[in-house]
C-alpha cells in the first residue's frame, strides 16, 4: 500500500511540480501522537517533498485543547499555518464568515469530487465554497474492557436503554470496580454524556427546533431532562478518582492500561489508548463497542449518531502548494492505506471498503446504520454556545449547577452570541 501512495506522489509531483515555486507549506494538526496515525502523516509530508522539489511542507502536531484555544489567535497573525485541522460545523463557518479561509476554486473542487466523499466535502463548505477537504468520519460509542466487565459481573452487550447502562455502573461500583474512566479537566469528553442524552431525549426535530430557538430554545423539559438523567450517572460516582483533574489524554492512558469497564469516546481511542498506556495498551481482543442506549420515552433512536467530518482547510493567505498537498495529504490513496493499516474510517468512497481492523468495523457499521448524523455540539454550535456546553457538562459532574440552571444558561447563551 505504501508503494501504491508514493507512486500516487510521484505523479502528483510530475504534474505539479514544475509548475509551482519554491514554497513552505505550513500544516497545524491536532495531536497524533500516536501509531499509525501520526506515521502515516509523516510518510505522506516526506514523500510528497520527495516528489515536489520546489515545495517543503512542515507538520506541526498541537495537544487538542491548546489548538483550540491557540488556533484563533493563530488566525490572526503572521504565524497562521497554510492548513489546518478542522472538525468542520459552527466553528468553521465562524472562520469563514471572519475571513481566515481560502476557498478551493471551484474546477479543483469539482476534480476533487470525483475522488472525495461528496458528504465529507459538504461539510468543509459553507454559502457555495469549499475550503478543504475531508478525511475521516467518527463516531461516539460506549467502549468496555472485556476483562473488566467480566471482574464487575456485567455483560455490556445486553446494554439498551439508560437504566439498563445505570445499572451496570451500578453493579460495578459495588464489585469495586471502577466503572468509567473520563478525562474531565478537558470538558468536551463529558459533554458527550450531555449530548447523547439530549438527543435520544429529544430526537432530531427537538435539537434543531433548540438551535432554532423554537419551544424555549434550550430552556425547556427536555434539556432540563437530559440534565437531569445525566445527573442520574454522576450520582453514582462513576468515574475514576480525580477525574475533573485528568485530562483526555492521561485519561486515555488509563482506560488503556485497564482502569475501567466503560469509556465512552470516539473510534479514535483505538489507537489513542494504545499511544498512552503504559503497557501497550488494550487489544482488539479485549475491547467491546456498543451504540449509546435510548431513554425511556425519548424520540431519539439508537441509530442516531454523534460525531464528527473532519478533514483540513486552508488559510487566506496559503500559497497554491497548499493547495496541491492537500489534495494528496487527504486523498484517495492515502485514506486506503489509512483503511488498510486500521488508522482511522476513511471517507472517501474508493476506501471505504478496505477497513479490516475488527474494531473500527464496528465503528463503521454503526456508522453505516446512522439515522441521524450528529456533528460534535461544541463544534456545531460554534465557539461560544459550544463552549458553554461543554462548561455546563463539567459543571453538572462537579455539583455546581442544576440541571434548570444549565438549560438556561445555554438559552442565554445561545440568545446572546
């Protein structure tokens, strides 16, 4: 597959690389650090300047929490990459709208479409433009270590409803097994509780009849619900001690090193946990995933979806190189060799096929059996509803507001944004 790439790369440089002047393309990811994500960013960057003489194009990896506080002030100075990650919804469209990004101009968008996931590329763009282009699809789901839920006596495939979830947490605090490992001190993991529950509360019509503001907006019974069955969990004490003090990626450290039955995080803790443990991390062998439960008289389904599109967008002021590396850095060949090698679910249709690793599978068929696509809320708010969101998450876990107080936060938020 690596040979496929680099002779993908080589013709790239054939065809671009007279044409373009010496230029440094910029590219500010979030972290990767960790195998074989990272690598095959790096594989892509070294072959492509191999292949394209008159360009050097530089990688640079941020710890996700300090890219999303940095990255606005990034944008408004000298030091803006060429590229960037991006996890598309409101927070993009503020860029857009602010005028940090370029638009793709439209024949190379149109020459993209053919290769690129049409859905994927729908969300890197915004009133008629695209600015980038797509790379993976993700999914929130309920991991469980095998070994652990078997030490704490439960059977979390039996998992269908929010009770039936309380319960196994239940079971496990008493058998003195930790239940949850979270990494609270980064909020946003928390707000995956929030979120999920809000929408198996409320369905699809509900959330954007909130965004809206329509019924009350966000202050009304089903956010003051959703608040409230989430205060259910935090209740139990189910996460591990210190958890407000535990970051996503120490976090993802312990669930790796076996710390819980339960994680609920994207398809990207696979190789996450793996990168931070302290012992190699858990095998495929001894991870479970199950789709988020429903709650008892909620409009939402079980196959309704919270996660993300992401890709990379590109800068107003980045050179046409950018450009051209991005359309290899995210393309057809290197998402199958992504497919291939189990680094992350591609979204480009070519690969889509070529996912072998049992776990993103999973991922994937929960994907494919999607209702409804939820984009992350604290992207698809934008920065500052989204932020409250994940504020509120963290503050529900910590005792330091109600659910009502919550709900009306967000609809004072949301009105005043």
């Amino acid at each position: 597959m690596k040979k496929l790439l680099t002779t993908c790369l080589i013709a790239s440089g054939l065809m671009a690389g007279s044409a373009i002047a010496a230029e440094t393309v910029k590219v500010l990811s979030i972290n990767r650090d960790m195998e074989p994500w990272k690598q095959l960013y790096l594989d892509v960057v070294e072959e492509y300047n191999k292949a394209n003489p008159g360009v050097t194009v530089e990688v640079e990896f941020m710890e996700d929490e300090a890219f999303k506080q940095k990255l606005p002030t990034l944008l408004q100075s000298d030091a803006a990459p060429d590229l960037f990650f991006s996890w598309s919804g409101g927070v993009f469209y503020e860029q857009a709208d602010q005028g940090f990004l370029r638009p793709i101009p439209d024949e190379v968008a149109a020459e993209w479409k053919k290769d690129l996931s049409a859905g994927g590329m729908a969300a890197l763009s915004y009133n008629g433009k695209f600015y980038g282009a797509p790379e993976a699809s993700q999914n929130v789901a309920i991991w469980y270590n095998k070994d652990m839920a078997r030490k704490a006596g439960v059977d979390p495939t039996s998992i269908k409803t929010w009770d039936d979830f309380l319960d196994q947490v239940r079971t496990a605090k008493e058998a003195g097994v930790t239940p949850i490992i979270v990494g609270g001190q980064d909020k946003w993991p928390l707000h995956f509780y929030y979120s999920l529950l809000a929408m198996r509360i409320m369905g699809e019509e509900g959330l954007r009849a909130s965004a809206a503001g329509e019924n009350g907006g966000f202050d009304n019974d089903d956010w003051v619900r959703a608040g409230k069955e989430y205060m259910r969990l935090i209740e139990l004490e189910p996460f591990q001690e210190g958890f407000m003090g535990v970051k996503y990626d120490a976090a993802t450290g312990l669930w790796g090193d076996g710390g819980a039955v339960f994680t609920l995080m994207g398809d990207w803790d696979l190789g996450a946990q793996r990168a931070a443990a302290s012992n190699g991390g858990l095998s495929n062998e001894q991870l479970g995933v199950v789709p988020f439960p429903t709650v008892d008289g909620g409009k939402g389904k079980a196959t309704d979806t919270l996660g993300g599109a992401s890709g990379f967008v590109v800068t107003r002021n980045a050179p046409d190189a950018a450009i051209d590396f991005l359309k290899v850095f995210m393309g057809p060949e290197a998402q199958k060799r992504a497919a291939a090698e189990g680094v992350y679910i591609p979204t480009a249709p070519s690969a889509g096929g070529l996912v072998e690793d049992s776990i993103l599978k999973q991922f994937a068929a929960i994907g494919g059996a999607s209702t409804y696509h939820q984009l992350f809320l604290d992207q698809f708010f934008g920065s500052t509803l989204g932020g409250a969101i994940n504020d509120v998450s963290a503050q529900m876990a910590t005792g330091d507001i109600t659910p009502e107080e919550a709900a009306k936060l967000l609809e004072e938020t949301r009105q005043f944004q």
